[in-house]
C-alpha cells in the first residue's frame, strides 16, 4: 500500500516562467531580425553555438527546430517563436526605454 505524497504550494504561488540566461539571449536575440527568426549556428567570432543553450531554448519553447541539415545531422537549425520572440522584444523595449 504504497502511497506518494504530492508537494503543495501555497495558496496564491504559481510557477514564475524561466528566466534566460546571457547566452541564451544572445543566441534568441541575435535571430530576433533575421528573415524568419532564423537562429545562428555560430556565435559572434565563428565557433558554434553551444548545443546545451540551443536545447535549453527549445526546452523552454523560446525557438524549434526549423529544419533537418543533410550535411550535419547533429546541428540543430532552429528558429525563434513567438514566446521567444516576445521575450527578445520586451527585453529591447526595457533596453531602450532604459537608455532614454
């Protein structure tokens, strides 16, 4: 008569959403302009995007999967979506309100 216990939270808790980290706003933001929120598979100085920050993205359904590479099949093309779209404009929009 094995029984589980389910934790609680306290009325009127909820979950807050996941906060990302600076690379993963750097990787979202920089396909934020890019014709169809088309994601980069390097970074900034040509070395490949961390794959551990691309599936966090995708995890936590900021970008997905846009297409399967022939040629390298373990490189995940990806692109943003809505949510992570949204989540890279009201952090430019608190940027430059900040800067103003």
């Amino acid at each position: 008569m094995g029984t589980t216990t389910e934790r609680t939270k306290p009325a009127g808790t909820q979950d807050s959403p996941p906060r990302p980290t600076a690379a993963q706003i750097n990787y979202l933001d920089r396909g934020y302009d890019q014709p169809g929120g088309k994601l980069p598979l390097f970074d900034e100085v040509g070395r490949r995007v961390d794959s551990r920050v691309v599936r966090a993205c995708l995890e936590r359904g900021w970008a997905e999967p846009w297409f399967e590479n022939p040629l390298k099949p373990d490189w995940l093309v990806c692109k943003l979506t809505l949510a992570g779209r949204h989540l890279i404009a009201k952090r430019r929009e608190k940027r430059e309100t900040s800067l103003s």
